[in-house]
C-alpha cells in the first residue's frame, strides 16, 4: 500500500481504495434502508397503534433531527481524530438502534429508538466524503461522489420495498430486524480500514508565513466562500423534495391510484431506485463538462434541478395513472443527477482538513431544512386537505433549489484560488 499520494492522485492503491469505497457504499445504503424502511409500513403501524400522518412524519423526522444537532460536533472528531474509526463505531449505533426498533411496543418507544438511529448516522456522511475526496484525485472527485450517492435512492428503495413486502407477509415489526443485520457486519469490517493522517489545520498569510488556524480562522473558511453556501442550501431544497418523495408516496399512490401498501411500496422503491443510474451519470457529467467549463459542478445541478421542477409539475398536475408513472420514473433519473457536484463542492473549495465539518454543514443544513421538515410539513398539509395538496408544492421547492446553484456557481472559480495544496499521507 502506498504511505503518499502518487502521480495520478490516489492516496491508497487504486484496488485497496476501491475496497474501501465498496464498504462505503454498502454502508451508505443500509444507513438509508434502516432509516427509510418505516416509510411503506405507515397504514400498517396506523392500524396497529391509531396515529395520525403527522406522527408518522415524525418517524422519520426524528431522524434528520437527530443528525443535524450532531453532524458537526462529531464531524470535529472525524477530522481531528479518524474517519474510519468513526464511521464504524456509529455504525453500529444505528445498526443497533434500527435492531432495538423491532422490539418496541408502542409509538413512543418507537420515536425513541429512531431518535437513536439519528445519533448513529450523524457522522456517517462528512466521514465518508472526506475519505474519498482524500482517496481520489479531483478529477474523479465527482464520479466517485456520484456512484457513492446512488447507494441513497439504491438504499432507500431497498428499505421501502421490503418495508412493504414484509409488513404484509410477516408483520411490520420483523423488517427492523431484518434490515439491520447487513448494516452490523460491515461497519464491523469497516474498523479495521487504513485512514489518512489527520490534517495540518495552517493557511500561508500575504507575507508567505504558514500560520496555524484558529476558530476564528476556521469559521472564516466557511463563510468567505459563496459558492459553498448556496451550495448547501441548494442541497436542502433537492434533499427536503426526495425525502418528501420517499416518505409520502407510497401514500399517494395507495390513495391516489386505489393500490395495495406492497405495490404502493414497490412502485415508490422503483421511482427512487432510478436514481441509481441518475447519480452516477450525472458524476460523469459534470467531470466531462468539467474539462471545457470549469463551473460545471454548479451548473449541472442548477440545471438538472430545473429539469427535476418541471418533470414533477407535469406529473402532479396534468397526468393521472400510467403516464403520471412514466413521467415520475423520469424524474427518478435526473433528480439525483445534481448530488456528484453539489457533494464534490462541499470538498473542492474549502480547506482539505476541514472537509468532514464542510459536508457536516451541508448534512446539517439540509437535514434541518430539507429531510426533517420535509416529512412533518407534507403530514401537516395531508392532515389539513389531502396528499395531493401537499405533494404539490414540491415542484415550487425544486425551482428555489436551481436558482441557488445557479448562483452558487457565479463565486465557484474565485473560492476554488483561495484553496491551498495539502499532500495527504497514510496514517500508519
């Protein structure tokens, strides 16, 4: 294994960091099936224990609260102590959590095992895209980052669909179980991962001296960068429409199209599934553009999002049954087609030992605005009118999310020069 990073940017062996990124990838996929396999059992939990959407919402909600109070303080001990010692360890906090979930007895049992489950997965992301920015050279940054990000809708649909199919064959109960055994194994393997050596927190002043960073210094990094901002909030925007898409549609179309919670689920699983191919093509997108417009990584997203806006505008409001299902499958493709730039910004123009705390931000961001908002404001509508009223309002969301990347994108070249050049080095 190589102690530096080589000629063509790999820090590790090209085969030893393509090990790494599969556990990554695995991982990142049960860290969403045991998050999202609630969704597709919320008519069978409401018979079970009589709650109402909003409570259901709040089954995922919890989640994303979770994480975005922790991300950035655990996003500090990722950074400052070891990615991968960290991505394991917490690893099995949720694998754990998701495990105790089977075994509660009623709602608020329920609402408390989630909540440990969101402690589990808030250092998750920032560690993960820090270790592959530092594996990778940067003009892989935004495939990597893609193919990464296509475990999400991979993993979201996995756990929606058997969410589904379980709860109808055995229980509800028996799917949280079930999910969270693959998740256990791999963050156990995921211990023993070789990580880089913590980063020198320095930036060379006017006169040339190196000088260590401060707090002041490090918030300085963050905020004097426009790009990165509207970047994470562009994130939210994306981030609070696929969440809403994941929790909420298996609902729409059981009342929507008269379907059975298990082709609800299935069908749901199936739209978001496609992101799988949107994710990584939308990576090697953004790196060709990358070669002839060096903004690429903001400009795809901003249009890709529009794209997203328009698609789902047409199918919540001019089609109904089939054709409303093809457009939506469409849409499955090209929403997740923004994640390998919008991701690989968070990483490119801030400083490389401050990465982790860059993706925590946007995790904590769009956690906040996005995934923890999303679920509880689509319940509330759907509480008040109806499923159709709230999914309605997504298109609008999406158009917002464009327009911050575009701008984002009008900053990147300048944030992109004030970046210094840090050799990484294989912690031994």
């Amino acid at each position: 294994m190589k102690k530096h990073e080589d000629r063509s940017g790999y820090l590790f062996s090209k085969g030893y960091s393509n090990y790494v990124f599969m556990l990554l990838f695995l991982l990142y996929l049960f860290d969403y099936a045991d998050r999202m396999v609630v969704s597709s059992m919320f008519t069978s939990i409401q018979k079970d224990w009589f709650i109402t959407d909003t409570q259901c919402g709040w089954l995922v909600s919890v989640i994303y609260l979770a994480i975005g109070i922790l991300t950035f303080p655990v996003s500090i001990l990722v950074d400052r102590w070891s990615r991968t010692k960290t991505i394991g360890l917490m690893a099995i906090v949720w694998s754990l959590a998701t495990a105790v979930c089977a075994l509660t007895g009623n709602y608020i049992q329920l609402f408390m095992a989630r909540i440990f489950i969101g402690f589990g997965e808030a250092g998750y992301a920032p560690g993960g895209s820090a270790l592959i920015s530092g594996m990778y050279p940067i003009e892989k940054r935004s495939k990597m980052m893609g193919l990464w990000n296509a475990s999400i809708p991979l993993g979201s649909a996995i756990g929606v669909t058997m969410g589904g199919i379980i709860a109808q064959s055995l229980g509800w109960k028996h799917a949280f179980g079930i999910v969270a055994v693959p998740g256990l194994i791999i963050a156990i393997l995921f211990l023993f991962v070789n990580d880089y050596k913590t980063v020198d927190l320095s930036f060379i002043d006017k006169s040339n001296n190196k000088i260590k960073m401060e707090k002041k210094d490090m918030i300085r990094e963050f905020i004097s960068k426009p790009s990165v901002l509207y970047t994470y909030f562009g994130m939210a925007a994306v981030v609070f429409v696929t969440t809403a898409m994941i929790v909420w549609l298996p609902k729409f179309f059981e009342t929507g199209n008269k379907l059975e919670p298990k082709i609800a689920g299935t069908l749901t699983g199936a739209v978001m599934m496609l992101a799988l191919i949107g994710a990584p093509l939308g990576g090697f997108l953004i790196d060709k553009w990358r070669k002839t417009e060096p903004r690429a990584r903001l400009l795809f997203p901003a249009l890709s999002t529009f794209a997203s806006a328009l698609l789902l505008f047409i199918a919540f409001f001019l089609l109904k049954g089939n054709g409303q299902i093809a457009v939506l499958f469409l849409f499955g493709v090209i929403i997740m087609t923004f994640i390998a730039g919008a991701a690989a910004v968070t990483q490119d123009v801030i400083h490389p030992g401050l990465r982790a705390t860059s993706y925590a931000i946007a995790v904590a961001v769009q956690n906040l605005l996005g995934s923890f908002t999303a679920p509880i404001i689509l319940g509330k509508v759907s509480d008040l009118y109806d499923i159709n009223t709230a999914m309605a309002i997504l298109p609008f969301v999406l158009l917002i999310g464009a327009l911050l990347f575009y701008i984002g994108s009008l900053h990147y070249m300048q944030d992109m020069s004030k970046v210094p050049h840090v050799q990484l080095e294989v912690a031994t």
